[in-house]
C-alpha cells in the first residue's frame, strides 16, 4: 500500500506541476506494482537508469546524426571558450552522477526528496526534469559537507 501511495503521490505531483517526465514514470510504475509485475519492475530496476542515460544521450547526438552539426563545427566550437568550459563542466558532472548514484544507493529515501524538488523545479523555475543522478551527486556533496 505504501508503494501505491508513494507513487501515486507522485503522479499527481507530476500532473499539477506539468513535469510530464515524472507523471510518466509515477504512473508507469504505479501500473506495473498493481499488476504485479515483478520481473518487469526487477528488470528495470536493473536496467532503467543505463537505458535511460542511453536515450538521453541518443536525443543530444541527434544533430549529428542528422547533420546538422558537422564536425568541423564541432572541433572549432571545442576551442572557443564555452567548449573548454563544457568539457570541464562535462567532466564534473559525470563525477557527480557517480557521487549521486552512489548517494542514493546508500540513501535511498532520498530520491523522494530529489524527485520533489524536481517537480518544483520544473514548476517554479521552468526547469526540466532531467539531471536526477547529478541532483543526487550535489545532494550529496552538499551531505558530506553538513555531515
């Protein structure tokens, strides 16, 4: 029952808010837990988060695919110095999603309160719900430092 109600919770959070990408989820969820589907569940648990940052990553290579950015571009925009920034910011985020996967492994009531504050992200600051495990490497940067 708890389970229902966390995810429900969530759904209706995602719904008021607009932040599609976790009413999707919510529900999703909530629809497999009552259809007790648990090799579903077990397998994406397993699997979700590495098939998710799959697809991000496919959606931001899509220019190239597409060719709308060359390669040219690409090496040229590199040495400017928004892309030196971009690999260093690149760089950092990756080590903080390591952090935050990490963080949530041992924390994991804490996803309750990154997906929160998500949904008020996405609500009051126009924002968009897509940085999770890097939220969870700041949340516990920020942990480390109170701790």
């Amino acid at each position: 029952m708890e389970t229902a109600i966390v995810l429900g919770s969530l759904l209706i959070l995602g719904l008021m808010s607009g932040n599609d990408v976790t009413a999707v989820a919510a529900g999703m969820l909530l629809l497999l837990h009552a259809a007790g589907l648990r090799e579903a569940l077990a397998f994406l648990h397993q699997h979700a988060v590495n098939l998710g940052v799959t697809f991000l990553v496919v959606g931001l290579l899509l220019p190239f695919a597409t060719g709308q950015v060359t390669l040219t571009q690409t090496l040229a925009g590199l040495l400017r110095p928004a892309g030196i920034i971009a690999i260093l910011i690149g760089a950092w985020s990756a080590w903080l999603a390591a952090e935050g996967l990490s963080f949530l492994k041992l924390q994991p009531e804490a996803l309750v309160g990154l997906i929160i504050g998500s949904v008020l992200g996405v609500y009051f600051l126009q924002g968009i719900p897509t940085g999770p495990l890097v939220a969870a490497g700041l949340a516990a940067a920020v942990y480390q430092l109170v701790r």
